[in-house]
C-alpha cells in the first residue's frame, strides 16, 4: 500500500504559514508501514486541486487531502472532491446537530455559512471533529459498480481494480492531530495487515548533540531493517531507533533490544521516551516520592510554572508560586534581603538560593525551584551577560545552585533555562 | 510566469526533516510576483523525481528543485535533470578547483565523491555556493534547436513554444538561502519586469471565523490583483490582504486601501499586523498609558505570564504575580476570603474579582489580571464544565469580569484562556 498527501492552501504556497500537517502524516504513514512518494500542495483552487487529487488517486492506493473544509468561500475540498469522485454532497444531519451543539454551547448563533461542513460526499465515513467544526471522512472508492444494494457511483478517474482510499482532513493541527490518532491510525492498522515500521524516541537533555554522538557512533550508521537517527532541538537531543519487522512483537523486541544497549550508555541523561515530557517526568518523580512543589521565577517569567501545569493532574504536586520581576516582590513576597540583591545582585547564585528557600515557605512546599537571570536582549553587562541564568533547587535538607550561561535570543534562553531548571527537579525526585 | 517547486529526500517524505526551503521559495516567488501553484516532495528516487521534473515543466514556466546535489549515492538530481532535459553533465573545471579549495582550508583531503558535485549540465549558468560545495545551477530550456552556433540539445518533452527555466539548489537552507539571494532573485525580477507582489496579515482575537467571514465576505471573493484570505487559528482570525502590482509604491497604496477597509468594519478586534503579538499590543498599550500590571493566575498556570515576559523590555511595565494553583495560597497570598472561596468556589466571578485586586495589591502594579478556571481534563461538573474560565481585571476605578466558556484540551483551553485575558488587557490600554 503507497499514500499520497494532498495539502491544500493558498497560505502554504505563498510560505505564510508552516505546513506541519504533512511532516506529520509523513511520520504517521512510516509508522504504520505504509510508503509514501509523493506530496503536493495546491492552492484553494478547484481545477488544480481536481487535478491534484485525480492524479494522486491514479498512482496511490490511500490519498490523504488536508485543509480546506472550513465554513468559508475559499474551503473547496468537499465540492472539489465530490466532483472528483461523483459522490453526491449529502447533508449528515448527525454533524449538523453537533456543529450546532458546539455553538449552542459556545452561546454563538451558528452562521448558516457552517451548515455547508455537515455536507459529506455520500458512502463516506465521517471522522468527528473533537475540537472544531469541520469533521473528517474516508471513502472507499472502487471501480466496480455494485448494482441494487448500495447506489454509490463508481469513480470513473479509476485505472486499478483495487479499491482507493481517500481522506479528507481538515487544516488546523490541532483539530487534524487527534482526529488522526483517533480515527485514521486504527484504520490504516487494519487495513495493512502485518509488516510493521515501528520506532520509538529517546529523548535527553543534558548533554550537546556532539556528546551524545560520541557515546552511540556506532549505532548511528546501523543500516536496513534497524536504523538509529540523532536529532538535535534546544537543550534536548533525541535518538531515534526504527524497525520493520514482519509483526508488531518483533518490532517491539528489536526495538528494545537496541533501546537497551542506548540506555546502558546514556542512563539517567533519558528524561523520556515518544510521547512523554520533560514536565511529565518532573511530574512522575514528584508524585511517586510524595513531594510538593513551589516555583519563583524571575527571567524565565512564568514559563517553567507553564510548563508543569501542562501536565493533566499537576495540582496534586505543585502548589504555586511567583513571578518576581521586580526586585521589590522578591523582597516583600519572598523574604529575599535587601542587603543580599545590595551585594551580590538579583542575578546570583545567593539571591536564587534565597528565592527557593522562600518560595518553599510561601507556598508550604517541600521543594522550592528558584530562576534567576537575564534573557535579554538587553540588562547585560561583561561580568553577567544576558544567558547568564542561576537555577536554585531548595529542598528540607539543603540546596543546589546551578550556574548556566545559554545562548540564543530571549525566548531561546528562557526556553533552555526552562528546560534546564526542570530537568534539576527530575534528577532530585528519580 | 508561474512556477513549481520540486523538493527532494525521503527524510522530508518521513516528516523526520521539517522542509523548510519550500516555504522560503514560496515567499521569494510571491516578493518577485511569481505565482506558484503547485509545490511537490519527492523522495531519493530517479523515476518518481523524473516524473515529478516532467510534470512541472509542462505546466510551469519556471521549475525549482531542490536537494540531491550532495556527494553521496542517493543524491540523484543531477543525472534525473540531465536524462530529463537530454543535457549531457560535463565536468566543469572552476567548480572541481573551487570544492578542492574548501578541503584544502579545513585540512581535509577531498573524497573522490565529491567530483560529482562538479557535474553540470551543458549550457547551465552556474550559482556558486559560498557555503557547502554543491553548486546550484540555471538551465534555460527551449523547444526549437538553434542549429550551428550552439549544439545544446532542444528539450524534447516541451509543449510550449516559451523557453522554460530550470533551477537547481542545493537542499541545506543554509546554502539555499544565500544562493537564492544573491543568484536567484536578481535573475528572476530581471525575468518578471517590475510586479511586485505584498501582502499584509491583520490579526483578530474575540470573534469566530464565521464571525469574521461575514463581516468581510465582500473581500473574501476579491479576484485577480487584489485578494484577502481569512485563517483561524485558537482564538485568534487572520486575514491577509495580498496585492499584485507594477512596483512596491502601487503594492503598499492598495494594500492600504483594502486594510482601511477592513478596519473600518473590524475596529479594534485587530490586535496587530503582520509579526505583531497579542503580547506585544498589550506592553505597547501599558507603556504608552504608563501603567503597570500584576498578574494572578490559576488554570493557565503561569502562561499569561510567560507570554507577557516573552516581549523584550516587559520589565518597564509587568512587575510580576503568582500562580495559585492550591487554594491555601489564593489566601495567604492574595487575600482572598475563606468565606468566599466555601460560598462560590476557587472557579467563581468572586474569586477572579478578589484574585485580581489582591494581585494589585501585592505587587504594587495599577492594574491587576486574575484567570481561575478548569482546564481539565479533570475537575469539571455538570454546573461547572471543564474549559469553564473567569478573567477579572481590576483597576483604581472598578474591575471587569468576564465569563467564558472554551472548548479543547488542557493545552487548547489554557491557550484559548491567555490569549481571552491579554485582550481584555489590551482593550482597557488601547
């Protein structure tokens, strides 16, 4: 079985917005062991998108379209695919209601212009849209024409005797994202059968990506069934391992078996694997050792408190805590002294120490993470450059200051101090 | 002149590598007045890549590939162009001497590979690349076979009686983005003339798509020089205005027209323009009305923060707040009321108003921002629903309370919940 992927949007083309719906899918089809040769991107014109579609239809078996299935004038996939393929636009009023649904409990009037989404080519199986309006759908298309029990007409564009798929998807990530997981994975699964490309991510931080290089070189350039790849993102390097095995329990045990030799060498610098997080990790750690947690963040400014309450369920651990941009509050509502930010500065591995002590009794917490430093991209100076960053973890029998000097812009540093500070968390509470 | 662009590499297919030259080459295209209306990816593959060269030729006047020039066995777009176009690769000696001097300075010895890279198809004019080795090149492809003189062979799967262009770039953004600068564009504006294409993206935050739709659908169906598109993201509705036109004076007069015309209609439901932030109107308002902010939150749990901390120079006017996620500390932090908190809840219009007048008073700041709600996916009842968040800001001369109701996940509902709060800031500033 081969895909093509068919994204549609005026906005691609003219390079105004990042298309991560086909990297996406890309990595969504390798997964289920399916190939993919080509991809496309249209505009929101019907002719060439008519001609995209007909032309992937003619050399795939699964055609996959995202984008264009908005409310709006510009959204022409529906039409453009039912006049591709013949199928009549029906209206489902199973969607309708739920669109309707949505804005009742918005408390919106739904515009009539919506109405036009609960339009689904007919024989389609409808994928529901869980945060938008617009739902998927997948068509079997087949040359064959089955007279009297279904009165669906044959796709005409068909060269092949076998049945096509084709998926329409719509635009927005995050509506495409967990309508994939949800209803397109299980379906390809099936429809595959046996060979499977399975993979799984490691992911560190702690170390450069030259670093982890040196440890795993020689699994680095293993070629054919097993592959490993490096990837290098701020403060965090992944390591890649895919296989293709004839079933998913031989993947699963290949997968392990070189995941296990990568653990041997890298240890505790692996915060997670696939899906998992840096944050979720932090919030593993705590919960297991019963901790709780307060966070004063002064360059960072909210971002590491941001990020562990991404974690569904982070109230159970992390109590709260402050931003204290201004020297005053880091006095007033963190007990830090006068005479300490007189003597040392609000950058320094004193002040921090201090806001992690206070931020613990402020809150009630057992531990106290404090941030202090310069994103910039001004507020530097030759002794403390912005990307000087200081990094306080107070817990009941002391504390840990780390001293970091990050480089990139604003929000870059105070990603990477972001990082670095969760990351002392997690080797506190493993 | 219309062009499509020809990305090549498997990794791109798999989705490992985000591909960022096309997007960049789309935007280069539309600042030159090309229009590019189709965009494909292949993989190292000489037939599908053939295909793909093929099919572009015949339908555009201008074909860019790029990737595959590199020294290794599956960079395949040097022989694929020249078994497409029927130009023999000749070894051009300038280049072989320029890639053996870049081995010579790093002290490398040159592999025997890296001869390939000085393959160029006859009559290629060629791009020097400054930073790697391969060079890109232009080939300019005609129909009829000019006898005598020149003994470059016609191209055989023309239909068109114009002479066609065909650029190669080397796949690493890095080399492409320079070449393209300094080779690429000069030669295409001297190919187009003077047509400029620009274009200028307002951004709106408060109303839905369809909300937006219809108060521009007049636009919304502009064709020809002149068009606007609308695009929705999380709380927040874009719409683009682009404009073709002789030269940049005559672009940016009618991309005025256009913009007064929709401001007109949308007022000040637009928050910026094109790189402008939510965040950035919000510290542009409270400096130029000298006001400083506190920040309270709960269910975005420091994102509101971290958004207003991500403009340079927020230190002038954010002094900073707290994120109460325990209850404990909405009161001895805040001073909200116990007896409010059993009456209506941490999630009540209550608790926003008292969270935002103790934020102001804590941290000194004129105005207090204060967010409570439920983010999920746990923690919601038939009265209080997850996605359910109270925004309160609170000023010398009263406070404001909205309710909102927002749909998606933890991430989407804390997202929806920033970019809700920072609005109300921005309106009360503007």
């Amino acid at each position: 079985m081969n895909a093509e992927i068919v994204a549609i949007g005026t906005e691609l083309l003219l390079g105004f917005v990042v298309n991560s719906d086909t990297p996406f899918l890309g990595r969504v089809l390798a997964g289920v062991g399916i190939g993919c040769y080509t991809q496309v991107t249209v505009g929101d014109n019907p002719e060439r998108l008519a001609e995209a579609i007909r032309t992937a239809l003619n050399r795939a078996d699964l055609v996959i379209t995202c984008g264009g299935l908005g409310p709006t004038v510009d959204d022409i996939t529906l039409e453009t695919i039912s006049a591709v393929t013949g199928r009549r636009l029906t209206l489902n009023r199973a969607i309708l209601k739920k669109i309707r649904g949505r804005f009742a409990h918005l408390k919106i009037r739904m515009p009539n212009t919506n109405v036009r989404q609960a339009m689904i080519p007919e024989g389609a199986v409808v994928f529901p849209n869980e945060v938008g309006t617009a739902p998927g759908f997948l068509l079997t298309l087949s040359s064959s024409r089955k007279r009297g029990s279904r009165r669906i007409p044959a796709f005409a564009g068909m060269t092949h005797k076998r049945p096509k798929l084709l998926v329409a998807l719509p635009g927005p990530p995050y509506e495409l994202m967990p309508m994939v997981e949800k209803h397109l994975i299980p379906r390809l699964r099936r429809a595959v059968g046996k060979t499977v490309i399975a993979s799984r991510t490691l992911k560190t931080t702690g170390l450069t990506e030259s670093e982890v290089d040196a440890k795993v070189i020689d699994l680095l350039s293993l070629k054919g069934a097993t592959t490993v790849g490096i990837y290098a993102h701020p403060s965090q390097v992944d390591l890649r391992i895919t296989v293709k095995a004839p079933n998913a329990s031989a993947a699963e045990r290949q997968i392990l078996r070189v995941e296990s030799k990568i653990r041997r060498r890298l240890g505790n610098l692996i915060f997670g694997a696939d899906e998992e997080t840096l944050e979720a990790a932090v919030g593993e750690g705590l919960k297991k050792k019963r901790l709780t947690l307060g966070v004063a963040e002064s360059c960072t400014g909210g971002l590491v408190q941001h990020r562990i309450t991404e974690v569904p369920g982070a109230s159970d651990y992390f109590l709260g805590g402050l931003v204290t941009y201004a020297n005053a509050l880091k006095k007033s509502a963190l007990g830090v002294p006068t005479a300490l930010l007189q003597k040392y500065g609000a950058v320094s591995p004193q002040v921090a120490r201090a806001m992690a002590v206070g931020v613990r009794q402020m809150t009630g917490s057992k531990l106290g993470l404090a941030v202090t430093g310069i994103a910039g991209p001004t507020g530097g100076s030759k002794k403390k450059p912005v990307g000087l960053v200081y990094i306080a973890l107070s817990h009941p029998a002391g504390a840990k200051v780390l001293r970091c000097q990050f480089s990139g812009d604003r929000s870059i540093v105070k990603f990477k101090a972001s990082q670095t500070a969760l990351d002392l968390i997690r080797r506190a509470v493993i």
